[in-house]
C-alpha cells in the first residue's frame, strides 16, 4: 500500500507539475492507466523495490533479521534508495527513448533522459522506503525463532541477488540483441540504439551486476560467521 500510494502520487504530480522526475507522459504502450499513470507502474515499484532493493539494502547494512533498530531505520532506507535509482539508469534510456513507453518532453543529456529524473527517482523510492521502515520498526519484536530462521536462510538473500541480477541482464541483452536504428526523441535529437543499448549493457553490469556480486560475498560470510 506505501509503494502503491506514494508511488502514484509523485508519478501523478510530477506529470501535472514536472517535480520531481521532470515532463513527460506515458504512451499506451503499457496499457491502462490510474490516473495518468499505468497500472503497471506500482507493482514494478513494489517488485522491484520491496521484494528485492529492500532485501539487498539488508545484506549491505548486515541486518539479516525482520527487525531494524536504531540507526538501521536510515540505513537500509537509504541504501535501498540507491539500489533502486541503479535499475532506473540501465532501463529508463532504452524504455524511453528507444521503446517509447514514455516521452520525456524536453529530453535530455542521458540518451534523452534528463538528470532530474534520477535524482526524482532517489527522492520517490527513499520516501517509500523509509516510511516502510518507520511502519515495521514500530511492529511488536519478531520472535526468536523467526529472526534465526531468516539470518540463516541463504536461500532467501540469493533469491533477491538473483531477481536483480536477472533485471539487470534484461536491460544488457539488447547489445547482444537488438538492432541499430537512429531514434528521435521529443526534442528533435538523434540517437543511435545500438550505442544506447551497450552504455546501458556497460552501466547495468558494473552497477546492477557488483551490487548482486558483492551480496552473493556478504551472505556468504554472514553465512560463514553464523556457524
């Protein structure tokens, strides 16, 4: 309901207002829409967010309970947050600019993607976060039981590691993949696929791609200390 909520309202506000994320509108390409919005668009936030940045965001603050405290309440949140914005800079370039599945107005300098929209995506993904954050810190304590089976259960830290290295692949198959064409955006300048398809490829293996390799390390060694 947090991501779904705070999701839509800064999609919608930035659609009617250009903040935080800039100008742009959706096409039909992805289908019926809230609003302005598609309905697409919050599951995404939530898959993709809780289901996975969340999780990782854990692994590199060493919390491997249910539980934050303290300082952890920030913490997470905000690495979440930049775990998140890495998705966005692989994606937002070739669903964009090349796919069309929204139209920035005024383009720009990022294969036609303007800076303020990452630094809107940092600000709309830390808010949902964190008040996830604040909402299960005031949560009763898990009980012992539950906080050991989820500090040893590899199983659950790689199945995340595994769903955001997978998204990132999707996003670099296409310098494999795809063809080369010149693409236009709204503003009139030119762009040649393929060279967005490989920066994409490059940025999504040394961002997407470490954070999932340094995870894979971190649960390991937890793993390791933990015996």
């Amino acid at each position: 309901m947090i991501a779904f909520t705070v999701s839509n309202f800064y999609e919608n506000l930035s659609l009617l207002t250009g903040f935080p994320f800039g100008h742009y509108h959706y096409t039909e390409a992805l289908g019926p829409k809230l609003f302005l919005v598609p309905l697409l668009i919050a599951p995404a936030y939530f898959g993709c967010g809780y289901l996975v940045a969340w999780s990782l965001a854990h692994v590199f603050v060493g919390v491997f309970g249910n539980k934050l405290r303290a300082e952890q309440i920030w913490r997470v949140p905000l690495v979440a947050a930049f775990v998140m914005v890495m998705w966005d800079l692989t994606m937002d370039p070739i669903a964009a600019t090349v796919q069309k599945q929204w139209i920035w107005h005024d383009g720009g300098s990022y294969f036609g993607v303007p800076f303020v929209n990452y630094l809107g995506w940092l600000l709309c993904v830390y808010t949902i976060f964190q008040l996830f954050a604040i909402y299960i810190s005031r949560q009763s304590v898990a009980s012992a039981q539950e906080e050991q089976s989820d500090t040893t259960d590899r199983g659950y830290w790689y199945q995340a590691v595994a769903a955001y290295a997978t998204t990132g692949l999707t996003w670099a198959l296409p310098a494999l993949t795809g063809g080369n064409a010149v693409i236009t955006d709204a503003t009139g300048q030119q762009w040649q696929a393929m060279q967005i398809y490989q920066s994409m490829a490059l940025i999504a293996i040394f961002t997407m791609g470490f954070v999932a390799l340094l995870s894979v390390l971190l649960v390991n060694k937890h793993q390791q200390r933990s015996l």
